[in-house]
C-alpha cells in the first residue's frame, strides 16, 4: 500500500500541471471567449488542489472533515461555448481538447489506481469524488472536441465517411 500523503502529492503535482497547461493555451488563444474559458479551466483545476490539501490536512491531523472536503464539489460550469473560431484558433481548440481529454484520462486512471492504493473508506470517499469530477471533464471535452472537429472537417472541404 502507498502512503496516503505521497497519493495526495502526486494528486496536487497533476492538477498543477492541468492548471498551467491550460493558461498556457489561454496565452496562445486570440478569441476572447476562448480564453475565458481555458482560464475557468485552470480555476477549476486549482479548485482540485485546493480540496486536495483540505483533504491533507484532514489526514495529517487538520481539523476538516471529509464531508466539509466533499462539500467543496461544484457543479462544473458550461465554459466551453469557444464562440465562432478562425483557422488558427480551431487547431488549437482541437489541440487543446485533445490533450485535455487525454489528461482527464491520465487523472482518471491516476484516482482509481489511488482507490486501489488504500485502505481508508475516508480516502476512498475522496478518490471517487475526483473521479466523478474529471469524469465530468472528459465528458465536456469530448462533445466539444467532437464539435470542433466538425467545424475542422468542413472548412478542410471533406468529410468522413
């Protein structure tokens, strides 16, 4: 069995890594709804840190509770309507949906192997929370990614058949 805090660790290093991918893109994106979107992405993903060290600090001795951790869980808001996009910005819509999907996959795969890592119900609890929450995600991903790709097919004048 893994220790517990190491989990939380690597949980916190990932969503990290989400939240700079994401304002990266937002950087690199000219289409203003574009960019308000990926940067609600990023804040989300730093609401994932966040419910993360609460949960820390519940398994290191702080005094919240898994119930006041797990009340954190929003609801994530529609922020993907990207507004009509120019070539450029389509590619990278693609681009970025593509690899957002891939790593809500990789977070995904990461809760569950943590599941299977301990032996708390608490942290257990906490694990399936994460997952619903990226399940969400890659959800919201691939419609839009789907969307888009349409978009990419029609402007490039082909189909698929």
């Amino acid at each position: 069995m893994k220790n517990i805090q190491d989990i939380i660790n690597q949980a916190i290093l990932n969503e990290v890594e989400g939240a700079q991918f994401y304002r990266m893109a937002a950087t690199q994106n000219t289409t203003p709804e574009a960019v308000e979107a990926l940067n609600k992405l990023a804040e989300e993903e730093l609401a994932h840190i966040d419910f993360l060290k609460r949960f820390s600090d519940e398994v290191t001795g702080g005094d919240i509770t898994v119930d006041e951790a797990l009340s954190a869980n929003v609801p994530s808001p529609e922020i993907y309507s990207w507004g009509k996009l120019d070539k450029q910005n389509l590619n990278l819509a693609l681009s970025v949906f593509s690899v957002g999907m891939q790593m809500e996959r990789d977070s995904i795969a990461f809760y569950e192997d943590a599941k299977k890592q301990v032996d708390d119900p608490k942290a257990k609890k906490v694990f399936d929370e994460l997952i619903k929450w990226e399940q969400v995600h890659l959800e919201q991903f691939s419609t839009q990614y789907d969307i888009h790709k349409k978009e990419w097919w029609a402007d490039q004048g082909f189909s698929p058949m």
